[in-house]
C-alpha cells in the first residue's frame, strides 16, 4: 500500500538521523518512489518530502517577534509553566535534512503574555549536521483571538526566512482561530509531566535535479462514500473519498481549500 510505504519511509529517515547513521539512498535519492501510484488518477510533478508534505506554510509574523533573540536551545527560567520539548528535523524539498538552519522561536508564556521588554521565551538555534533541532520550553498560554501557538521563522543558508506558527492538536480554540493551519499541528505526547512535541519542517530548497515526485490532483468519487468538499463541516469518523482514496477525520473541522486529506495527516487518515 502507499500508505505503508510513506510510514515506513518516514520511519526509516527518522530513525536514521536519529541514529546518526547514513540515510539509505532509496530514501533519499528516490522520493518519488513513495509517492508515485501506478493506479491512481492524474499525477503532475510536484515537489514533496516524507508523509507527502508541501513545504511547511508561512504564517503571519504578528506584532511581537524581536529580532536579535539570545542563541540558546532552552528558553524554561524560574517561572511557572509545563515543560515542552519540541523537536525534529528541517528537510529540503528533496527530503534532504538541511543543517545549519536558523530556527527563532518566540511565544506567549503561561499566561499568554509577550516579553516585549527582554527575550524571556525568545531564543534561536541552528540545526545540526543532521538536520535536527531541540527547543525546551513551556507549554505557551492563550491569549484573546487565537488557539495555542508557538512563533518561529526558519532561514536555510543563503535562504529567504520562512514565517509560521506551530499549532496544538485537541485545542479547542483551534476550529476558531482563523490563523489555524493543521498543516502545522504537531505531534503532542505527556511524557513525566509535561509534553513532548514533535514537528518537520520542510523549507523551500531544492535537493538535487530529478528529485521531484508526483501526487493525485483530480478529486473522484466513489461508491458509499462522499467527496470531500471544501466548506464542509466533518465531525470525527466521517468518511470521504477525495483523489480515488478514502479517509476517516480524525480531528472535528471545516475544510478549507488547501486542507485535502492527503495534506494534512493531522486531519485525514488514509483508509
Ligand atoms: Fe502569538
């Protein structure tokens, strides 16, 4: 199945930087492969990385980024807070890992406020040799008119800077914050009290000629299921069909142009 190809993929690539081992080639040099459906409807070439990710979407600055933030992987002082790691790695357009890219975070802390004043919550870092990136900090808190989020502009060498936010799944603020992107929900387990997040970037640059893949563009139909349409309110569990394939939703939400279920896994999984 496709699906099992794309986990197994992502697991592998994962567990190999992590290991600090050498990616196999297969899962580097042919992304393509994981995508590509011998079966399926109209494909046009388009760039892709791990689950099927377009690069990560930029996301409004807001009024409170500072520049010049202090370079640091742990941004907990003495204040109150759960504890939050959120780590991952920053690929390339081709799946490579990219290292040495500038990642600043900044956000709110537990009570949903700034530091306008100092750089409390406010730090960078670059990402190692093998594309990674560790951010110890707190759980940020709301504040009026949006969901829970966490800032970060991300620049690759030489790069233009990506601006975004990073989400929460299973807040409930999520489905009224019209800057909610699930695209950019990360993966949020409790570990020892506080949470452990997760979340891959995938930044604009090419990787090396020919390395592009290839997805489903048309939306189809089939029987005894419907077809998923932008506008429509989906309550977890329903079922769709969009591109030949089902899926089942897995988070409560109103579709969106750009949300398809094979872009935003946080959303749709693939029956
Ligand atoms: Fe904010």
């Amino acid at each position: 199945m496709e699906e099992d190809r794309n986990l197994s993929r992502k697991t592998v690539l994962r567990a190999a930087l992590a290991a600090g081992v050498a990616v196999p080639a297969a899962f580097v040099a042919a992304p393509a492969l994981a995508r590509t459906r011998a079966d399926g409807p109209a494909l046009e070439p388009t760039p892709m990385c791990d689950d099927g990710d377009d690069p990560t979407p930029p996301q409004m600055e807001g009024p409170y980024f500072k520049p010049n933030s202090p370079q640091r992987t742990s941004m907990v002082g003495d204040g109150p807070g759960t504890r939050l790691t959120v780590s991952g790695y920053v690929f390339g357009l081709a799946c490579q890992p990219l290292s040495g890219v500038l990642l600043d975070f900044w956000q709110a802390d537990t009570n949903g406020a700034y530091d306008n004043v100092r750089f409390r919550f406010r730090g960078h870092q670059f990402t190692t040799a093998q594309g990674a990136f560790s951010l110890t900090t707190i759980v940020p808190g709301l504040y009026p008119g949006r969901t829970r989020h966490i800032h970060v502009k991300a620049q690759a060498p030489g790069r233009p800077v990506l601006t975004t936010q990073l989400y929460f799944p299973g807040e409930p603020r999520n489905n009224t914050d019209s800057l909610y992107d699930p695209r950019l929900l990360m993966t949020v387990r409790n570990a020892g009290g506080g949470r452990e997040a997760a979340f891959d970037f995938v930044l604009n640059v090419p990787g090396a000629p020919g390395t592009t893949t290839t997805r489903p563009t048309t939306t189809t139909t089939s029987p005894g299921g419907g077809t998923w349409t932008p506008g429509t309110t989906y309550p977890v569990g329903s079922r769709v069909t969009y591109g030949g394939r089902g899926y089942v939703c897995l988070q409560a939400h109103t579709a969106h142009a750009g949300w398809e279920p094979p872009n935003v896994p946080a959303l749709w999984r693939a029956e």
